[in-house]
C-alpha cells in the first residue's frame, strides 16, 4: 500500500464512512460514453470503409472532383465521381473469391485515391476520370473543358476540348 491508500483508508474509518474503491494512483475514473446507436455506429463503420480523393484544377487551383469510394468485401464496392460532369455512380465489383482479401481493383482504387493520384485511377478506367486530360495529366475543372455532346458511336457522349486542346471522351 502506498501513502495516499493509507491516508484515504484512516479518514474513511475515522469518519465511519463506506468504504470507497482505491483507484489506481495517476489514474482518473473516465467518464462513461453515452450509449451509441445503430445508425451512427453504422455511420462510424461506413465512413471507416470510405476513401477519399480530392482533385484540383490545374488552371485555376478550384476543385475540379471528388471521388469517393466505399470498399465492400462481400458484395460490389461502390464508386461516387462528383465533377462537372455531374454526379455519377459505378459499382466495382469484388473478387469472387472473397476470403483473398486482394482485390487488386479496390486496392488499386484506394491508393490512388488517398494519394490523389489521378494517373493511377485514369488507368483503372478512364470513365472514373471526367475531369482528367491524358494528354496533357493534368486535371481542370468545368470551366476549363469546351464541352460538345457526340451522337457517334454512342449517343449521350460527351467530348471534351481542353485548355490545351487535346480533345478526349469525358463520359460515355
């Protein structure tokens, strides 16, 4: 028993009052975390599994995207490309064989986005990069591109010019 044990235990029998548990020297009691529910812990465990890329425009030093993925290993991960182009979804599919734990893809998807590489993402799938020029590997934004919908090969395509003027698919 230390001294601080020995004094506290003669006061309480000097006062005749209960017994209270020593704590441990140096250590305050923490107080008791308020209870969590479902919807944040799910909350909390989503944003646990979510990456993160934040792309900016070389021209003007504006966001140019933000590219947010969601890794599942049981079913498809989930891909979300905000950009001018607007907000597109894509799922990635996971690996049949799920007890591997080596998606190459998601992996690839991860540290490219954590990295904000967007060089690395543009070679996963030119899709995921609306806002990226090859050409030039550099990233801008919507006021930079000159926009022209294309009917041929595939109606709905948007063709992009850039600064620089290279001319490139933005989106299929």
């Amino acid at each position: 028993m230390n001294r601080r044990s020995v004094i506290a235990m003669l006061r309480t029998i000097l006062r005749r009052d209960p017994p209270t548990p020593p704590t441990p020297e140096g250590r305050d009691e923490a107080p008791a975390a308020p209870p969590r529910s479902v919807e944040n812990l799910v909350a909390e465990l989503r944003e646990m599994a979510t990456t993160r890329g934040r792309f900016v425009c070389a021209r003007h030093g504006t966001e140019a995207a933000v590219v947010e993925f969601v890794r599942r290993y049981s079913d498809a991960s989930e891909l979300t490309i905000d950009s001018y182009a607007g907000r597109r979804w894509q799922r990635v599919p996971v690996p049949a064989d799920e007890a591997t734990f080596g998606d190459r893809v998601a992996e690839g998807v991860q540290d490219a986005l954590h990295n904000a590489d967007v060089i690395s993402l543009h070679l996963l799938n030119p899709e995921w990069t609306p806002f990226f020029c090859p050409s030039c590997a550099l990233v801008y934004c919507g006021q930079c591109w000159t926009i022209t919908e294309n009917d041929d090969p595939w109606p709905g395509t948007l063709r992009g010019i850039c600064p620089e003027g290279h001319a490139t698919v933005l989106t299929k």
